[in-house]
C-alpha cells in the first residue's frame, strides 16, 4: 500500500473521556481504549491503521466540521463508541451520517459492515438503527448483570473485569483485521452490479461452510455471506459459479454432495423460491430439506435459517413453506433444537449471529474432528445439585475407559449456558442422565427435551440415589449401580471407545 497511515475514524461523545483529575493513574476511557486497540493491532503485525480522534480544541464549530469532514475523506472505517452520551451528542449521529455519504461516494454503496459498534455501556439495541441498531456490536460491560457493570469506570480498568476488557478489545483489534483485510480485497476486485465488490478467493484453513443457493431476490445478501466467510478462511460450497442442474435428481445429488463436506449449512429465506428444477421441489425448499436430512442423521451439523418477520410470498406454495417453519408444522421441514432460526428483519444482525455461531461452535467441532477417532464424546447431564458428585466418581471412570466427559456449562452467560448444552446434545456420542439429588420434575424435563432432540439418540439414565428408583420409562437403557458397584457398571455398559455407547 502506498499510504503507510490508513485511518480509522473514532466516533465518540468527549464526555465520555473523563476522568476524575484528583484520582492518581487516572486516564480517559477513549484515550485507554484507544491506546490498548492500537497496540493489539500492532502486536499482531498491523501497522498500517491507527484510531484517528478529533482534538478537543477549535475556535469556532466551522473549524471542526471542516477537520471532521477531511478526517472521513482518508477514513477506511469508523469506529462509534455508543453510549448514553453518544446518543444524546448532536455531532455523533451527524458523524454517521457524513461517513456514510463518504463512503457512499467513495466505494458506490454503503454498507454498515465499515462501522465497527463498540457498546461503552447498555443502550437500547435499535438506537440509530439506520447505522447501528439491531447489530450486536462489542461490549465492553458485563451482559450477565441486570445493571450492566461497566468494565472500566472513572478512569481506572476495575480489577474484577481486568480479563474481560482484554478479550472485549481482543475481539476489536480482530474485527478491524478482519475488514482491513476485506477492504484490501475490495480495493483489487472490480465490482459487480450493485456497488459491491465479487467475492474475494481466499484459500481455506477453517473449514466448510455451505452457504445455500438462494431466490433472485436473495442474491445480494449471498453474495455478502460467501465474502465474510472467505475473509475468515472458510471454503464455502456449493461452489457459487457452478450451474445448478436442471433435472430434480441431478440438482438434488449437487446439493447433497456440497451439504456431505459441510459443518453448517445456512439458509436465506426472502420472499420467493427460487428455480425449480425439473419434477422437483423450488430450490429454497429442496435445501432445506436436504439440510435437514444430514441435521437427523449428523447431529453435530447445524442450520442457521434466516427468516426475516416480514418476509410474506405472493406465491401460496412458498407462503406454506414461510408459514410451516414459523410453526414448525412441516413435516419435511422441521426444525431441530440444533437449529438457529433468526427472525430479525436486519441482515446485519444475522450475519452477526452466524459470526458468532461459526467461532462458537464450528471452530470447537473443527478441532473435535482433528482428535483422535478413538476418543468418544458422553455428555453427562446432570443438575447443578449434581455435579460434584459427576465430577468426583462418573467423570474419572468413563476418561479413564478413553471417553471425553463433557458436565453441563453454569458460568456464563443464560445464553452461552443454553447454547452449550444444545452442542453438548446433540454433538456427543451418547448423552448419560445422572439422577442424584434431583426431583423427579428434573429427570421427567429432561427426558422430554432429549426425546425432541432425535429419536435415534437414546439417553441412557444412570440413577445413583435409591429413593428415585419409582421412575421408569419404557425402551431406555437405565443403569443402577450401588455405590460400591458404580466403576463396575460403567466399564461394563461403556466397554470400549471402538464399539462407543
């Protein structure tokens, strides 16, 4: 690059850059945040972006628009900083409006995705919605609390949060990597109708991620996908310049051989079908229940179904279709508690949760699938009530056999805890119920929701407190040991990793 200085405008309420002048070590929180991003770009090789903010000095309000304008000329991205502050600033909204008409200028469309959102404290989520609202954005307060407890406050990093601040601006400096890199991508491809750039050939490390062929009135958003996943090393199939066969069977066989290779498929579900090929089902629907046939028989695959609340057809077949996954009433096209069906109208806000789906959980079953095919997941779900006692007696025995052992997630947050005992469910090779302490309501709600998880993924019920022994339910293997029997037990139902559960 020929400017060794490519700026990232900051976006920010001056108020939020105080900090209490008696307090010794003090420091603003733009000026840490700014200096702890600046150096993780730098650390990890990046020395071609610095956080650009305005002085907070000028003669008169003409002298500031005049440098702010010039700043948003060299910009490349924009980083806001939303706060209370930020939304009540006459300037910070004006920012975003001048950046985005820059940029409009400059690259022929504008797209949200070169504003980076950095939550300084909780904000409504559709607060400027035109720009911002509805992204989930970089938080840097702790989502798990009612109060959302701000990380960094009156000038001082609080200690109890040292290691979230990091992660928060970790995520940051990665995010800014990622759009340099697109960016840089965009600077070399010649663009398609639209305003946005093809797609860049990005070789793959991360693995396979099948983006489906969408109608005609999805292509823009497709195209937007398959660029994210190529900018994160994913190689996406099917592959986008391939025809799609005319013929029912042979469209199908196309489909289904792409969605063999994948870890995740997502699907774009906008307000018609798509082609139909010959004898067959629109092509919307015929990948949806394709998916849906590797997601029963592969239970670590997983569907990202974006079905935006508006979306209505004027076709009634496809309407039935919009109508049967909103209710979950098509038999061919069910949804699965491994599915993520995203209802938000935002595109952005979807391409946000399949982000955080894909560092989530395709990242773990990517480097799952590196272990050794010897060594076998059992997901040993018990209550809270429980797990000292899983983790003192059943965990050993079963690692000791050469299985991993994975207990139910409780830190974190609601969400992260629902989301990781979904993985655990439906990606281990066999889900061991151990009823201890708790009530019987427990192991009849636990049982209900591993039933609507797959029929062919029968739990196995270990009971280890004799007043629970009433319960039984007819065509599930339940283990009873006692006490002094319990090692024997398991070595002898969980005999080897080879045969597995």
């Amino acid at each position: 690059m020929e400017n060794p200085q490519h700026p990232v405008f900051m976006s920010y309420a001056w108020d939020d850059n105080v900090s209490p002048n008696e307090v010794r070590g003090a420091v603003g929180w733009i000026n840490y945040f700014k200096n702890n991003v600046e150096a993780g770009l730098k650390e990890t090789g990046i020395k071609d972006l610095h956080l650009w903010r305005d002085r907070e000095s000028y003669s008169d309000n003409q002298e500031f628009e005049r440098e702010i304008k010039a700043a948003m000329k060299r910009a490349v991205f924009l980083v806001a900083i939303v706060s209370d502050n930020f939304l009540q600033s006459n300037w910070c909204p004006r920012e975003l409006r001048i950046f985005k008409d820059d940029i409009s200028r400059r690259r022929g469309a504008f797209d949200r995705e070169w504003i980076v959102k950095v939550l300084k404290q909780r904000v409504p989520r559709d607060s400027l919605d035109e720009y911002l609202g509805g992204r989930l954005g970089f938080s840097f307060y702790d989502e798990a609390k009612a109060d959302g407890s701000p990380f960094f406050y009156l000038g001082r990093l609080k200690e109890n949060y040292q290691q979230q601040y990091l992660d928060a601006v970790e995520k940051v400096v990665n995010e800014l990597k990622r759009l340099r890199q697109a960016w840089l991508e965009e600077t070399k491809q010649p663009r398609k109708a639209g305003g946005f750039a093809a797609p860049p050939q990005v070789s793959s490390t991360s693995g396979v991620v099948y983006i489906a062929r969408p109608a005609t009135d999805g292509r823009e958003q497709y195209l937007k996908l398959i660029g994210e996943m190529r900018a994160r090393k994913y190689d996406v199939v099917p592959d986008p310049e391939a025809a799609i066969p005319e013929r029912g069977p042979d469209a199908e066989a196309f489909f289904a051989a792409a969605l063999h290779q994948s870890l995740l498929a997502i699907h774009s579900v906008t307000s018609t079908g798509g082609m139909r090929p010959e004898n067959s089902d629109s092509i919307v629907r015929m990948q949806l229940r394709l998916a849906g046939e590797r997601a029963r028989a592969t239970p670590s695959f997983r569907r990202i179904i974006w079905l935006p609340r508006s979306t209505t057809s004027d076709d009634p077949e496809h309407q039935r279709l919009i109508d049967g996954l909103r209710a979950g009433v098509d038999a061919q096209l069910r949804l699965y508690p491994s599915d993520d069906r995203v209802e938000a109208d935002d595109f952005e806000r979807f391409r946000d949760e399949v982000i955080n789906i894909l560092t989530a959980d395709i990242a773990g079953a990517t480097e799952g699938a590196r272990k050794s095919s010897k060594a076998r997941m059992i997901y040993a779900l018990c209550a809270s009530e429980d797990d000292k006692l899983v983790a003192e007696t059943v965990e050993p025995i079963l690692y000791a056999k050469g299985y991993d052992v994975m207990l139910p997630l409780r830190e974190g947050s609601e969400e992260d805890q629902r989301r990781e005992h979904q993985r655990c469910m439906t990606s281990s090779d066999c889900v061991l119920v151990v009823w201890g302490e708790a009530s019987e309501g427990w192991i009849r709600n636990t049982l209900a929701e591993l039933e609507a998880v797959s029929a062919s993924h029968q739990p196995v019920l270990l009971k280890l407190s004799p007043g629970k022994m009433r319960f039984r339910k007819q065509g599930m293997t339940v283990l009873a040991p006692s006490a002094s029997s319990l090692k024997a037990c398991l070595e002898e139902y969980f005999a080897a990793p080879a045969r597995g559960p």
